[in-house]
C-alpha cells in the first residue's frame, strides 16, 4: 500500500508489493521444485540474482532458512511464527499482539531486562517484532559475531518464558495504550477497523489485530499462557538468517538450541469463514479529520489463489507513479491530495482496498464515483500493453527496494515462505506479477470489482461543537 497512513497502522502486514524476475522456478505442487536442489541437509532455492537460499527441515518441524552474504559483517535473525489474530477467538481478542509483548519478559534462564540488556551490549540494531492477522514475527539485526546470542535467546524464549500476572498487567496496560493511539485516536486507525469489521462478519478479519478494549481488559496471564502452550512450537516456527554467516555452523548451532524442543503440531481453532457478500455494504462516520476520506474494499481470494498475482498489477495501473489511472483522475484534477490501492496478502480471502483522501471541500461522493468509473474502464476496455509494462516497471522497483538491507531479504524470506507455504512457490507467483496479461486484468476487474461485494466507510469531519461560555 503507497500511503504512509496505512503502513503506519501496526500489527499489520499491509499489501506487499512482491515481485521478482526469477524464470527457472517450475510449477510448485507445493513440495520441491525441479529448480531446487539438495545439498546434504540443505534444499537449496534459487533466490535472486546469484543468491540462493538454503532450507533445513528439523524433526521437530521447526525450519531454517539461510541467505549467506558476506556483503556486510552483520546479520538479520527474524523467527516467523504462523500464528496471528486469524488464530484468536471472540472474546479474546488482541491476545496474539499481546503475547508478542509478553515475548520480551523474562524466561526460567534470564530474569526481564536482560533480553534487551544483552542485545543492546551486543549492538543489535532494529530489534522489533510485529503481528499480522497471520503471522507472528520476531526481528534482530546484530554484528555477525552475536550468532550465539541471539539464538540462544530466541530458542530459551521460544520454550521457557514465564508469564506472570505482574508482567501481565504490566504489559497489557502498554497495549492498551497503543491501541488508544492508534486506533481511538487515529481516524485512518477507525476507517480501517470499520473497513474490517463491516466487510466480514464472521471470519476473524473482522477484528483489529490489536483487539478490542473490553477483551483486553477481561483477559488473564492464564489465557496468556494457554496461548504460548497452543501457539509457540518449533513446528509454527520459520527462523530467517541473511548475511554474513557460516551456514553449516548455523544449522549445528539451531540443532543443539532447538532440535530439543518438541513440535506440538497443535491444530488452529476453528476459523470461521463468512458467507459470500451479496449486498453492498457502506457506513459513515464523523472523525477528528479536516477533510472528507473514502476507503472502498473489494472481496479478492487467498494469497495463493492463481488469481492474487493479477492485483499487484492493478495496484501498479491504478496507484503507483504519478501516471496510476486515480493518481491522474483524483490528484492531478484537484478532487484528492492522496490515493492508495493494493491487496492485503492474506492466508483466506481478503480484501483490495482504495483509499482516498480529499481536498478540502471536496466530496468522498465525488471520489467515489471517480473510482467507480476508471474501475468501469479496467472492466471494459483492455489495458494498453505499454501500460502494463510501466505498471509491472514500478512494482518490480518497488520491490527491488525491499531487498537493499538484510533486514528486507529476510522479511522477503519469511513471508514467501510462511505465506505460500514453500519460498520457491512464493517465487513463482512473484514472477506470474509480470506475465499478467491485459486480458487477465479485464476478467480479475469483471470477476472481483463487483459492486455487491464492495465495503465502503465514508468519514467526514466532526462537526464542531458550538464553544460553550468561559467557566
Ligand atoms: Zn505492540
């Protein structure tokens, strides 16, 4: 998603932009492909350019995923968990963000602070960790000497964490309060928990990653510590390694820290899924905003539909550069000061979104009927090929943008892999992102841009409250 709005909303993995000019990857049946290789206990991916990635299975379930570039003495560890709020229940929502904050507290071998305190001894940079409706992801950058601690770190927490109703409390009140910014106070925060929870109804999309206050004000540590016992397991678990690293110290090393934790294979609970829309759905609401903001969904398949490369593309024709059709339609003529479109890669069927923020003055109606025209035109005229190729140019920069840092290439790794289920699958649909064809486009915007499966939240200013006389 291009605005900042958007990727600011933490906890969310928004619509990333992935693509890649890799060829030799075969069709996937989602075990190896003929472009992978083995090398001792390694698959062996190609990866981009002369890089591949090497990928070890554990008895436990637990993978590893190896990108060695000695361009830089320093690496990037992210641990991917495939759990999100997708896995959280009615009533206890905001309970996986939560957990990840409860992540950095102490453990049976190192009492709270000393995470953070050994890291920052250490110079780690970029320590973080966020939640998607998905995934679960913990992330390091250290210098390349730090692979033991790092990893014994992350192997003690992923197994001996200690979650007690002090650092409970403690914890949750710090959540409660970044839901107070970013979502009471924030009016794209509300737009876009409105957007979700009016679009499904019954999926657990529908609610915001970080929860609702009254669930986080009922839940216990108990509820805490059943959702490590569930969730936390080598077998949920993907740990990402780029940069300068000696591979085969590397897998020794994961195999004594983790090889004895045991693979819980525990199962997800019941994910309910929503009926198909039928009817469009709309609300209004009245914010602490100085100008009117239109945010329309569209229903669209899961992340590993053949069907998802095709929104990347029209992401790129109608938002990216200053030639996207709304950029010229709404900003160039005035009626908007912003325009964003893009897909979320969810793991069950999400949502395509446009957002827009007006100028001052003018209409989210007006807006509104600008999109659904240049939506008419993808429906009904083919897209010029030359059109197409700028479209396709901008995304593949884009995504070349995430692959400068470490940092990028592991998260690129990750979500390739814990998304599609295999990285090489991940590559094959990022490359389908520039074979998509003029007539796909058509049928994906006749297919999906279907008004009765359109989500629409209007906001408009607060209207201000008559000043009431001195006291
Ligand atoms: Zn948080």
């Amino acid at each position: 998603m291009q605005k900042k709005s958007l990727i600011s909303l933490a906890g969310i993995i928004l619509a990333v932009s992935s693509c890649t000019h890799l060829s030799s990857v075969q069709k996937s049946d989602g075990k190896t492909t003929s472009s992978v290789t083995r090398d001792g206990k390694f698959e062996v991916i190609p990866f981009l350019g002369n890089f591949t990635v090497k990928r070890a299975t554990f008895p436990n379930g637990l993978k590893l995923m190896i990108l060695k570039d000695p361009s830089s003495p320093t690496f990037a560890y992210q641990t991917w968990f495939k759990v999100g709020s997708r896995n959280e229940v009615v009533g206890k929502t905001g309970l996986a963000h939560l957990f990840e904050h409860l992540m950095f507290k102490g453990t049976t071998h190192h009492p709270e602070g000393e995470f953070d305190a050994l890291l920052e001894q250490a110079g780690a940079e970029d320590e973080n960790a966020f939640t998607s409706n998905d995934h679960t992801v913990y992330v390091q950058e250290l210098p390349k000497d730090s692979f033991n601690l790092i990893s014994g770190l992350e192997s003690d927490r992923m197994v001996n964490l200690i979650v007690n109703d002090a650092s409970f409390k403690t914890e949750r009140e710090v959540v409660q309060n970044e839901r107070r910014f970013r979502k009471e106070n924030s009016a794209e925060g509300t737009i876009y928990q409105t957007l979700f929870e009016t679009a499904f109804t019954e999926h657990p999309y529908h609610w915001p990653v970080i929860g609702y206050e009254q669930d986080l004000t009922l839940m216990s540590a108990q509820d805490a510590r059943d959702f490590y016992e569930r969730y936390y397991s080598p077998d949920r678990a993907t740990i990402v390694v780029v940069g300068d690293v000696d591979e085969d110290r590397i897998y020794r090393k994961i195999e004594t820290l983790y090889g004895g934790i045991p693979g819980k294979r525990t199962l997800d609970a019941e994910i309910k899924s929503d009926s198909e829309q039928t009817a469009q759905r709309r609300k209004r609401l009245e914010l602490n905003t100085e100008v009117e903001k239109i945010w329309l969904a569209f229903k669209v398949p899961a992340l590993n539909s053949p069907d998802s490369p095709v929104f990347e593309s029209i992401q790129g024709l109608l938002s990216e550069g200053k030639n996207g059709r709304l950029n010229r339609a709404l900003v160039d003529s005035g009626i908007a000061t912003e325009v964003g479109s893009g897909s979320l890669s969810l793991r069950d069927p999400g949502l395509f979104l446009i957002e827009v923020d007006l100028q001052k003055g003018k209409s989210a109606l007006l807006a509104e009927s600008v999109i659904m025209r240049e939506l008419e035109r993808l429906k009904n005229n083919p897209v010029k090929p030359e059109e197409l190729q700028r479209a396709s140019n901008v995304m593949r920069f884009k995504f070349l943008e995430r692959l400068v840092t470490a940092k990028g290439r592991a998260h690129l790794i990750g979500q390739l892999e814990t998304g599609y289920g295999n990285l090489e699958t991940g590559l094959e649909f990022q490359k389908k992102v520039y074979e998509v064809t003029p007539d796909q486009i058509q049928q994906a915007a006749q297919k999906y841009f279907d008004t009765s499966k359109l989500t629409v939240i209007v906001a408009v200013p607060k209207p201000k409250k008559a000043e009431k006389g001195a006291q």
